[in-house]
C-alpha cells in the first residue's frame, strides 16, 4: 500500500507562492512600450554573494562530509581507517587549509577514524561531539588528540545555531542521551539562502521520533540518510516530516550489512526523491547557489536511455577493461553518471560497469526510422440513429441499421449509452 502524505506542506508552499508572485508583480509592472532596463544589483535579495558546496566523500562504508562556504569548511564524519588518509587527501585537494567545525556525528568507527587523521592535519576551531563515552580505543585516541592540542569538546544544544559562510547550521539532536551508540549522533540542518540540509549520521527511528517531537519544522531539500540506507533509520515519521527532494546514502560497494536496505530505497521513491549513492557513484558534490541545487552526477535512480549501436560493456571505463557483455541498438540503460572522460557509468546485470557516452541516445533509435506508431482505436461499436444502446454489429436486430454510425466502445459509454442485450 502507497503511504499518504498526512501533513500539509505550509512552508514549502509559502516560499513558492512568494516567488510567483515576485513574478507575476515584476512582469504586470513592465508597462507596454517602456523599455526593459537591466535590474539594478538588488541589494534586499538574501541570497548569499558565495555558492555552498556539499561533498559526500566516497569513503566505502561510512560517512564523511565536507561543506564550505566562503572561507569556511565544516566537516562532518570521517570514515573509517581504511579511508581515513584519503579523506584527509581530499580536503586538502580541495584547498582546505583548516577547519572551522569538525562534528563526530558519534564515536563508531566508519564515521569517527578519518576525523582523528584530521585533527592531525588541520588546525580545528570547533569540535562537536555526542556526550557519551565509548569503549574503544579510537575514542580514546580522539580526546587523547584533542587533550594534545589543548582542545576541547563542545557538546551539542539542542537549538543552538553556528553562523557558517553566509548561512547557518542548527542542532537538532540528540535530544536526550541512549545506551546505543547511533541514537546520539549528532544531527544537524544546514540552511543556506532557501536550501537546506540535514545531516542525521547514524540516528536511527527512536531518535527520529525525538527530533520530530522536538523540532516544528523539519522541511530539507537535502537529506543524508541516516545509518547508510538501513532498514532501521528512516522511519515513515521522519521522511514525511523531512521530504527531501534529494536523498544521499554514503555506503560500501556490496557492503555485509546490505546497505541501503531496498525498503529504504522503496520508501525514497514513493516520495519521489532524487538518491544519489557513493557506492555506485563515488564522490557526491552538491553545489547551492541559496536558491536551486545542482549535483556532479545523475541521480542513480534517475536517467534510464536506449544504447544507440552495439557496444561492448567494459568492466572498468577503458578499452582495453575485459568486457562483460553487449548492448544493442534500442537496449534501455539505467545511466548513473557520465564522467568527464568520455565514459558512462551504468548499470548492467545489477553491477556498475561503462560504455562511451557517445553510445547514449535519448531517442530508441529503431524508432527514428519508423513511422510514429498508429494509435489504438479501441474496439468500435455501432449506435442507431435512435435509441440507448450500442450494438456489436449493425444488424443485430434491435437496431435499425439506416443512419447507424460507428464510434468506439469507450466514446459510446461516455455518451451514456449501454450494451446491446442481444448482440453481446
Ligand atoms: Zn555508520
Ligand atoms: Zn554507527
């Protein structure tokens, strides 16, 4: 069964409403025959002057996500060992020099290892963490890092907001302190200009039901499913108080654990929203210009075109990758990305494999050489000049066959017309 949307939609439509009518006001007041003059720098906009950008790092199962605005990073996760030096690497490829906020959604390792690597590299302003202890070692290697540096932690308050670039981010949770250790992650909502994100690290459905309860407004345009797409975050509560237009599910290539959990993804759909996956699209980078979205790839649930010739599918995007099979004029392909190197990522068989973009068509190409297919005219029946039935044939005995015309069953039925005892 489809799960309804109970809860009006106030805020989303208001800021909607309010663009139509900027609209409709800015297009009556341009008179006939005056002439269009360039609009001046609107200096009421609050639109940010810097764009935002979100990185979902790619760092197998785990999370790890970097946000800079302007001159200010926020990083929030790590990953785990594995990943850690790479994560490290790609903050400074992207020209990260130190960071403003480090937040430790909580002290598991696939999120809590990279950020101890980071401590080491960059030079941390603020550091929030969950107010629980842990029993692992990596815990005590963070605050052993962070004694080092005569740093400290700041736990998070619920409702306390931090200015960050031209935006903010909020503390949604967690309202209260559990025995298990992804029911205290941190969760915050980044909000810039009118988009917003909300980063859940690995809360699941008990805290979800404690940040509904808390928090009036929940609206993202941006969510970071919590606990890589399990089964047990993304409660029905809490999507439908979040409805995101956009969905991210940081997790491993053919993880253990089978995340994301297919329920998930079911219930993402039944929303409508775009899921972009590390695992089957690596990097995720969305870019906000306070107004509108952009991202770095397809969503992975999103483009479906048709293979424009043979071609080979290759296990990696090069030539000379071993093939794994064919593709022929008219195939449909479930497109995940088209890389900059000339190469598609799609999937085929359930795995992730390539062919060259130049093989992609928008159009079923045995289509463009055929005529456009008739239309199906339904089943025609016949009605008498008079009378209130139709008729299989036009001589079926109740009917008078002069002046009888032929129209379709369905068009018969709409006209109130009903079936012929006899000849049916
Ligand atoms: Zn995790
Ligand atoms: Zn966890």
């Amino acid at each position: 069964m489809k799960h309804m949307l109970e809860k009006p939609l106030p805020e989303k439509l208001t800021g909607q409403l309010k663009k139509w009518m900027a609209a409709i006001a800015a297009a009556t007041m341009m008179l006939p025959g005056t002439m269009a003059v360039p609009a001046a720098e609107n200096t009421q906009s609050n639109l940010p002057q810097e764009e935002l950008t979100v990185h979902f790092i790619d760092v197998g199962q785990g999370l790890a996500i970097m946000a800079k605005a302007g001159d200010d990073v926020l990083v929030y996760d790590g990953g785990n060992s594995d990943a850690a030096s790479y994560f490290v690497s790609y903050l400074k490829d992207e020209g990260v020099e130190d960071i403003d906020y480090m937040i430790a959604s909580h002290y598991d390792a696939d999120h809590l290892n990279g950020l101890v690597g980071a401590l080491h590299a960059f030079d941390t302003e603020t550091i929030i963490a969950p107010d629980y202890k842990h029993n692992s070692k990596l815990y005590t290697s963070f605050y052993n890092t962070l004694s080092s540096q005569n740093k400290e932690v700041t736990y998070p308050e619920v409702g306390q907001e931090y200015e960050f670039g031209e935006g903010s981010f909020t503390v949604l949770g967690p309202t209260q302190i559990r025995d298990d250790s992804n029911n205290n992650s941190v969760v915050v909502r980044l909000d810039y200009g009118d988009t917003s994100f909300l980063f859940t690290g690995d809360a699941e459905s008990k805290e979800e039901k404690d940040i509904i309860a808390a928090n009036e407004d929940l609206y993202c345009d941006v969510l970071s499913v919590g606990h890589h797409g399990s089964a047990s975050s993304t409660s029905w509560d809490f999507l439908e108080a979040v409805l995101p237009e956009y969905a991210v599910i940081s997790c491993g290539v053919n993880n253990s654990y089978g995340h994301p959990d297919p329920d998930t993804i079911e219930k993402l759909e039944s929303i409508e929203a775009q899921i972009f996956r590390t695992d089957l699209q690596g990097n995720i980078i969305a870019i906000s210009d306070g107004e509108t979205i952009t991202w770095n790839n397809v969503p992975s649930n999103g483009e479906v075109l048709y293979a424009a010739d043979f071609v080979s599918v290759k296990e990696e995007p090069n030539d000379t990758s071993s093939t794994v099979g064919e593709l022929g004029p008219g195939n449909q392909i479930q497109v995940l990305n088209r890389d900059d190197n000339g190469w598609a990522t799609i999937v085929f068989n359930g795995a992730t494999t390539y062919i060259p973009s130049s093989y992609l068509s928008d159009i079923d190409p045995q289509t463009m050489t055929q005529a456009a297919p008739t239309q199906p005219v339904g089943n025609m029946v016949w009605l008498s000049a008079t009378g209130s039935k139709y008729h299989s044939r036009n001589n079926c005995g109740n009917m008078n066959p002069a002046n009888a015309r032929q129209v379709t069953e369905s068009d018969a039925v709409s006209q109130g017309y009903e079936k012929c005892k006899k000849c049916w």
